[in-house]
C-alpha cells in the first residue's frame, strides 16, 4: 500500500525509485507493481488544476489507487515469495 501511495506522487523519478528499489532489493515485486500502477507522471497535477469538479478529481485518484493495491495484492497471490528473479 505504501508503494501505491508513492506511485501517486507526480514524477518519472518515483518509477525510477520504485524499479531501483526493486533492483537493490529493497522492494518485492507486487509492490513495485502496484506503486507503478499508480504512478501516472505529471497527469495528475495537470488533472487538479484543469479539472472544474474537484469531487471527480478526488474520486479518480482514489479508483487510481484502489486498482493499484488491488493490482500489488493479486501479484503477491501470483507471486507468493514476493519476488522475481531479477537474475
């Protein structure tokens, strides 16, 4: 959950964070999948400040990150040893 909170912050470094996470280690897969899922770049930013309807904003971010943690629990079920080899 906390890698699809980190895929909501606006910028290409946090997909870079994320696979350089994984690289190191530090991150299983099903997490740098669902962080990924999330991170949609600047579009974001660009959605909250165009947008007229905050409410709809505030829904589509939370679909974003409801389909991201639901994508990280369904690859921790795929991959139950939480990883793959990178090797």
């Amino acid at each position: 959950m906390v890698a699809a909170v980190v895929g909501l912050i606006p910028s290409c470094a946090t997909s870079v964070a994320l696979a350089e996470g994984f690289r190191a280690g530090i991150l299983s897969f099903p997490s740098v999948v669902s962080g990924l899922s999330a991170n949609s770049g600047l579009g974001l930013l660009i959605l909250v400040k165009e947008a007229e309807n905050k409410a709809e904003v505030i829904t589509a971010v939370a679909l974003l990150l409801f389909a991201a943690v639901v994508a990280g629990l369904l690859g921790s079920i795929i991959f139950p040893g939480g990883y793959v080899s990178t090797g």
